[in-house]
C-alpha cells in the first residue's frame, strides 16, 4: 500500500478500501467490500462483486452444489478425527462440549444443582415448503429428532385429565398449582401462530435447550404448531437421558410447566432424578408474586448469580439466519441451523474462561459492596438472616390463603349486592309513581291528575312497571340467598356483618384499580386510586407518577390489593426491608456462585491441559500410520491450543484476584508460572513436532 508523506493512516487505508480499527495508529484494518448474509444467493452476488462478473442464478445454483460437497467433506474428515479422537460414542459432543459443566473430577466438590440449563421456544426459523422436492436427509446431533417429541405428543391431554383429579407426582413444594394457568396466560407463544401460519409452514420454529455458559445442547423442530408442551417434554427427556440427576431448567413458565411434567409420563422420572424448573430471572417478575415466591432464581440461592435467559441470547443471533433458510429445502434448512450452531459453541467456547473470570469478578464485586450494607442494615433494626429468610415463608403463606375467594364471601358478596339493589329499587319505586312526584298545580281541586298527554301516561306506566319488576327480581334474588346463607333476618345496613362485606366490595374495586396501575394505564386510573386509598381499612398509601416507575416488581402492587386483613404493619411489607431482604438473597447467591466458580474453573483448567496431551499423543501415534491424519490432527491441535491458551491467560487472571478461593497447581501458588514463556514453549514444541510430521509426510 502506498501512502503520502504526511497523510493519517486512516486516510490511505481508506483510498484502498479499507477502514482503519483505530483513529490514530490503526494496526488492524477491515474491508469495504460487501459483507454477506448467511444465504448462498448473497455470497455468490458478492463473488461476482468481487471477481467484476454478472451474477446469474446458476452461479447459486453451482454455489449451492459446491457447498454442499463442500460441507460433506468437512463431515467426513471431521468423523475420521473424532474415531482417532475415541470421539464417536452417541452424545459425544452433549457430554463434553462444554468443560465447566461436565468435566467432573475425582474429589471435586458436588455441586446441586449438578448442572443449570435453559430451553425455551424461537418462531423465527419458519420454512415454507419446497416445490421441488428434496429428498436428502440432514442429520444433526443437535435435533433431538421429531420422533422423539411424538412420544409426548399426548400428554397434555394426560396431563388436564390428570389435573381434574388432582394427581400429583414429583417433589414440587408449590401452594399454587391450581392458579399457575393465571401466569401461563401471560405469556403467548403458544397462541401467537395462527392456524393460517401453521398452514403456510412445514417448520414453524425450534426449541432449544443451552447451557448457562451459552453453549446449545439441543434443538427440537416446531412442526405445524406453536410451542407445545411435547417440544419442552423430549428435551427434557433428552437432558435426563444424558446428565442424570440433579438438573435445573430455566423456563419462562416454570409454573405451569412443572405441573405438565409432574401429569406426564415423564413425572416418575423425574421424580426419581430430582429434575427442578425455575423461571428465568428477567421473564420471572411479569409472574404472579405468589408464583415468584416458588419459582423465581432470587430465592433459590444454590443457582448463583445466574439468570437462564441463556436461550434469548442464542436466538439473538440465529434469528439472522432465519432469512436465508425460509425458503430452503428441509435438507438445507437443517444444515445451516446445524452450521450456525457449530459456530456459535466454538465461539462460546472461546469464551468460556472470559465468562468465568467475569462471574467471579461480579460475585467478589457483590460480596464486597453488600456485605457491609447488610451487616448495617442488621445491626440497626436487629433483624437476622433467619429472620428475613422467615419472611419469604410468611408472604408465601398469606398469598397462599388470600389466593381464592371462599364461597361463602361469594354469597355474602351476593347478597350485599343485592341488598342495595333491593334499596335502590324500592327508593326509584317511591320517586317514580306519579303521584308521589306531582306538585299542586297538576291537581284538580278533587285531589285526582289533570289530563295529560296520553303518550306521556303510557311511557309513565311503562317506567311503573319496569321499576315494579326490578323490585320484585331484587326481593326474589335476596330470598334465594338469605336461603342459602341460612340467614333468619334480613341484614340491615348498620349491622356489622353488613359492614364488613359493603368494605370488601369496595376493596375489590380498589383492587382493579390497582391492576390497572399495573398495566401502568395511569392517567385517571392514577386519581382514582388515590381517592379510594385512604377509604381502604387499613388505609392505603397515596401514590405518584414516579411512585408508579418504582414499583418494578408486580409483589409490590400485589401488596396494595389485600384490605381485608392488616398485612401492612407486617415487615416484610415495608419497601427498605424488601430491598434489603433482595439485597440478602443476592449475597446468597454471590457466595454460591464462587462455590460452583470454584468447580467450573478447576474443570476448565484440567480440561485445557488434558486436550492439549490427547491431542499430541493421538498425533504421535498416526505418524507413522496415517501422516494425512496426523497432519489433520495437528491442524487441529494448533487451533484448540490457541484457544486452549487464552483460557490458560485468563485463568491465570482468574487466580490473581483479591478474594479467590479456588484451586491452584502448586506452580501457581509459588508464583513460578509466566504464562507468556508458557505459550512461547508450547509455540516451539508444536513447531518442531510440525517439521517432523512434514518430514515423514515428504512435503
């Protein structure tokens, strides 16, 4: 590249096509050129770009071909390297892809959960069917495989017939399994593909499951439906299969979906695997309160710091692949999918100590700034840890008994309404008759009506009438229930009994003014809740606009609709302690994460050591038996052991924190390890053991 004397970096790169990474010195620089999306049809445009020739749609056509042989060459030689590897037993890459998760070691601590994953639904990977047929099948150790999710394709039904009779399986400690519909409501996915959609698509999305490092374990195919619960039952099924005992699954309906599996054929199962669901943290507080009690990961401390929402991070980028594959063959479709999560584990295992040294950096960050504000915090009010962990139990148990209305309230509710109907209409009954209402100038001297319009007494009669049949329906309707509430005298309006229902009544209608302010439509639902809060017994407090934007969680509102017993003199009511007691569960947590960092770190740091070792020795072994492959094996060595490096470097950082507990080899701990004369050693070991290969190869 030339360049002028005196002209900036970035203003040569740029005359040659290029964009200069920094503004000063640059020492990385990026094309102009076109970058293109992951379909064949934009990769062969920009060849054709760059080669100055007219694209034509047999250039994708021969595009598509090379790349498939293409892609197949790469499965081959990739087989052929795992059977060297002893990499070819089923589920391989389930079991080992990801290190911190599952390369247990001898005398390791056991950590419960063993392991803490994620699934979850995407629609975005629709496809359309192909006129032309393709009659290839794709096979991918990803998808778990459609005949596998048929299994379940009929235990929903088991599941409601199950739920009529109140069968439960499992070990699920929930009070609330008769309301977790209310939650699942909330949430969509299951209704958003019109049976027009469904039509129109032979695939309509998948489902995944992740592990919390981000790592994709599994994908199910959504075939002609929505996400359905057979999809989340087989990875299920699959996970148990594989991992074994003690799992935890982050999903965005936890609730619901416990009582699925605990009415499916899988409950026994994972009765006996001890399999656990938590919702995921950020999808876990548009949840009912009571529901967050049971299932939200804030009071579940064993999972540290992590939030599930593994899968909305997955899909953030497989939703860019959707364009290239809707109007795939089911072939292709498979393959890229299958392509586009080969790319995404290498990446995310490239990344796999950076997450680990981050983790431990936010867990020793909490510990360090919560710590002394909780000790305060105790020393202050004299509230201890078992007290506030007491708290949790204590509003689980009042939303628990707040949760249905009893039918006895029904009836008195009833009844109270129908009593001031009663003497609403006996009021309009006296005020309507004519001559209840006629002044003396409509009266003849003989005390009797003048004539009036005729129209006029027959639209008169009617109102009589009317009013007269309201009346009577209001004596017949307060009958019926005094009956059924077995009541001998008719309640009067200054009987306390009376009283007590009138000011529940008017609580349910502060209530939907609270679930309006919910909704967070405040404009006049705003004034009216602060006109009925201090009617309210206890009263209640009055709020502002910007009271409203800090009430974050729905407990908060949840709070605001229970009058009808004195809850707000209780602790665990007042915000300074509920912030506090958040604070208390997340130094939990911080401590449990080290706990399971510890675990995770060790792991990795054995695993680097003990790939690098198979690596070198499977090669030494193929050179005099298969130089080609040893060369392919050294090819890949050389790419693991960069990679392998740079979690070498940042556990290195990892163990240097003020505050780390873990594991450290005895090189470590004397300070005697330099990691760049490490990775100089290892650069001249591969480099020799590369001109031997090359040698023997006579290339």
């Amino acid at each position: 590249m030339s360049w002028k004397f005196n002209t900036k970096a970035n203003v040569s790169l740029i005359h040659t096509g290029l964009l200069g990474c920094s503004p000063t010195v640059p020492s990385v620089a990026i094309s102009l050129q076109r970058q293109s999306s992951f379909s064949v049809q934009a990769i062969c445009k920009v060849l054709c770009a760059l080669n100055n020739v007219t694209y034509s749609p047999v250039f994708r056509t021969q595009m598509s071909i090379a790349f498939d042989v293409y892609l197949d060459l790469l499965r081959r030689v990739e087989h052929l390297m795992n059977t060297a590897l002893g990499r070819t037993t089923p589920q391989w890459r389930l079991q080992h892809a990801c290190p911190p998760c599952s390369y247990n070691l001898e005398n390791e601590v056991r950590l419960i959960p063993s392991r803490i994953q994620a699934m979850d639904g995407n629609q975005s990977m629709k496809r359309m069917p192909l006129a032309a047929a393709d009659n290839r099948t794709f096979t991918s150790d990803y998808d778990i495989g459609n005949e596998n999710v048929e299994l379940f394709k009929d235990d929903v039904k088991r599941s409601c017939r199950l739920a009529k009779g109140k069968h439960k399986l499992g070990d699920s400690d929930s009070p609330f399994d008769d309301d977790e519909g209310i939650c699942s409501n909330n949430w969509k996915a299951s209704h958003a593909i019109s049976e027009d959609t469904i039509g129109v698509f032979d695939q309509t999305g998948i489902y995944i499951s992740a592990c919390r490092q981000g790592l994709v374990q599994t994908y199910a195919e959504m075939r002609w439906s929505g996400e359905l619960a057979k999809y989340g039952l087989a990875t299920l099924n699959h996970l148990l299969t594989t991992f074994g005992d003690d799992l935890l699954v982050g999903c965005d309906i936890a609730c619901s979906f416990t009582s699925t599996v605990n009415n499916s054929s899988l409950s026994k199962r994972a009765h006996q695997c001890h399999l656990q669901l938590l919702l995921n943290s950020f999808h876990g507080y548009a949840h009912e309160r009571k529901c967050q009690l049971v299932y939200h990961p804030m009071y579940h401390t064993s999972v540290g710091l992590e939030d599930m929402e593994t899968c909305e991070r997955v899909f953030s980028a497989s939703n860019s692949v959707a364009q290239g594959v809707r109007h795939a063959s089911h072939f292709h479709w498979g393959q890229f999918l299958d392509l586009h999560f080969q790319q995404w584990d290498e990446d995310k295992y490239l990344e796999l100590s950076n997450f680990l040294y981050n983790n431990y950096k936010q867990a020793l960050k909490i510990i360090n700034d919560v710590t002394p504000v909780i000790e305060a915090y105790k020393s202050s009010t004299g509230y201890t840890s078992v007290i506030i962990e007491m708290w949790h139990s204590e509003e689980a148990a009042f939303l628990a008994k707040a949760t249905k209305e009893s039918s006895e309230d029904t009836l008195r509710v009833a009844y109270v309404e129908a009593l001031e109907k009663l003497k609403n209409a006996i009021w309009h009954q006296m005020t309507t008759v004519p001559w209840m209402s006629q002044v003396p100038e409509t009266l003849t001297p003989v005390g009797t009506l003048k004539l009036v319009d005729h129209a006029h007494i027959l639209a008169t009669e009617k109102d009589r009438r009317k009013i007269i049949c309201e009346l009577h329906l209001a004596e017949n309707t307060a009958s019926d229930l005094e009956y059924c509430l077995g009541l001998v005298e008719r309640w009067v309006d200054t009987d306390s009994e009376y009283v007590e229902t009138l000011n529940y009544i008017n609580n349910c209608t502060f209530i939907h003014i609270v679930e309006k302010l919910e909704s967070l439509t405040i404009n006049n639902t705003l004034k009216k809740y602060n006109e009925l809060a201090p009617k309210q017994t206890p009263p209640r407090p009055q709020l502002s606009k910007a009271d409203i934007t800090r009430y974050a969680w729905l407990s908060d509102f949840e709070l605001l609709k229970h009058a009808r017993e004195d809850i707000l003199h209780k602790p665990w009511t007042n915000p300074l302690n509920r912030e506090m007691a958040a604070k208390h569960y997340k130094l939990k947590a911080a401590h449990e994460e080290i706990i399971r960092l510890n675990v995770e770190i060790q792991r990795l740091a054995t695993w680097v050591d003990d790939e690098d070792n198979l690596l070198l020795r499977v090669m030494e072994n193929l050179q005099s038996e298969d130089p080609q492959l040893a060369y392919l094996i050294l090819q890949m060595k050389l790419r693991r052991q960069r990679i392998n490096n740079v979690h070498r470097v940042h556990l290195h950082a990892i163990y240097a924190l003020p505050g780390y507990t873990g594991y450290k080899t005895p090189a470590d701990i004397e300070g005697e390890v330099r990691m760049e004369l490490m990775e100089d050693d290892m650069a001249n070991e591969t480099i020799y053991h590369l001109g031997d290969i090359l040698d023997s190869m006579n290339v």
